[in-house]
C-alpha cells in the first residue's frame, strides 16, 4: 500500500487542478480520483503505455466527461464497461453487503484482489488452505443462492 | 448441484480447457436449470467484484484522510 499511498500524494493535486478547471468540486474530484486508482490497480502494469500518473490524469478526465454526459475524444483509454454498478443492481448489493459481509470480505479476496489461499488463511485466520477453500465454496453457494432468489423475486414483479 | 459450482466457477473464469468447455455448453442447452445456475453464478461474481471495489473506495478514502498537512493544504488551496 506505500507505493499506492505514495502514488496518490504525488497526482492527486494534478488531478483536482483538472477537475476545479472543468468545474468540478473536491468531493467529485476524489471520487473520480478514486475510481480511475481503482481502473489503475485492476490493470497489468505492462498493458499501460504511458507514466501511472498520465494514465490516472486520462482516466479520471474521462470519468468526468462520462459523468458530465460529454462525448469522449481520448483514444487509447479505455474504462471497463462494467465499471459501475448500474442503480438496479444497487439493492442486491446492497442487500449482500450488509447480510453477507464476512462471506463477501473472503470472496473479493479470491475473486478481486487475487489473493492466494495461503495468504486468504492467514487474512482471514483459518487454519489451512483446505478450511479456506471450504468456506469460499460455501460462501459462493450462499451468494449464488441469494441471487438466485432475487432475480426469481424481480421476474415476479415485472 | 454442488459439483456444479466448481465447474461453471471453472467456465465462468474462461480457465475450462476447449473439449470440457465444449461439453460443457451442450450440457448447458440440455439442461436448463444448469443455465440457470449459470447465470446465477455469473451474476454473483459480478456483485462480488462490485462490493471489492467498494471496499478500495473505503481504503483510498483512508489514505486521503491520513496523509499530511502540507497535502492537505495544496489541495484546499486548489478549491478555493
């Protein structure tokens, strides 16, 4: 997280000048900020062609024009598309994060962040990665279960 | 239905080889209720992915709040 942390200090300010150009606030400015970190840390370093800081300039300039509803003109940049999700997806997940959040914690780990099980163990203090697996199946099937049931809830209602 | 987890995982993840992948997908139009479990899975992944990026949203607001004056005062004066 020091490189990440280090990163931040050093283009945030660059950013928040771009955003208070265009006619944005703080708060919209970190969020964006935030976003286009995020976009960043889910990328391979060797898929990014240029400095980590132009690279989170271009993209939080593109979340704003995306946000302001402007036509986007930088090539090369991309977001993906699945980025946000959408206002209804938000209950669901709402839903998940509040009545799954130990089973959601350990999930993101695998299927997010990418840990490995050896260090989802020490993380999440199981004893070995086979109690691990374990609960990350149980979790998933949990998780899946809790989809399954809304989504036979939503089809009930439209 | 349990085994059915750790295969659609290994679909889902584009990680199945070719041939299982192949049989897979004609198991799939065979069986509805396993294109069911599909979707399902798929959409659960999805709002796992989501809910991780929340949680960086959470940490980078962390690391704004916890670096120093002199980083703070460069970016109020750029608001002002």
């Amino acid at each position: 997280m020091e490189d990440i942390t280090a990163l931040y200090r050093d283009t945030f300010p660059h950013v928040a000048r771009v955003i208070k150009q265009l006619g944005g606030d703080l708060e919209t400015a970190k969020d964006l900020f935030h976003d286009a970190m995020i976009i960043y840390m889910e990328k391979n370093p060797p898929e990014i062609r240029v400095s980590a800081k132009a690279y989170l300039i271009g993209i939080t300039r593109i979340l704003w024009m995306k946000q302001q509803k402007l036509k986007i003109r930088e090539e090369g940049l991309s977001i993906p598309e699945d980025f946000y999700a959408s206002e209804a997806e938000q209950p669901l997940l709402e839903y998940l994060r509040t009545a799954g959040e130990k089973c959601m914690q350990l999930l993101q780990a695998f299927y997010y962040e990418q840990m490995e099980l050896q260090e989802m163990a020490d993380t999440f203090h199981y004893s070995n990665v086979r109690s691990v697996t374990v609960q990350k199946h149980k979790c998933l099937q949990k998780v899946r279960a809790t989809v399954k049931n809304t989504m036979l809830y939503e089809g009930a209602h439209n | 239905m349990k085994e059915h987890i750790t295969e659609t995982e290994a679909y889902l993840l584009g990680i199945m080889p070719e041939t299982e992948r192949l049989l897979f997908e004609a198991k799939m139009l065979a069986d509805p209720a396993l294109q069911e479990d599909v979707k399902h899975q798929r959409r659960a992944i999805q709002m796992i992915r989501w809910y991780g990026r929340d949680l960086q949203r959470e940490r980078l607001s962390a690391i704004y709040d916890a670096l120093d004056a002199e980083f703070h005062l460069t970016i109020t004066s750029i608001f002002k």
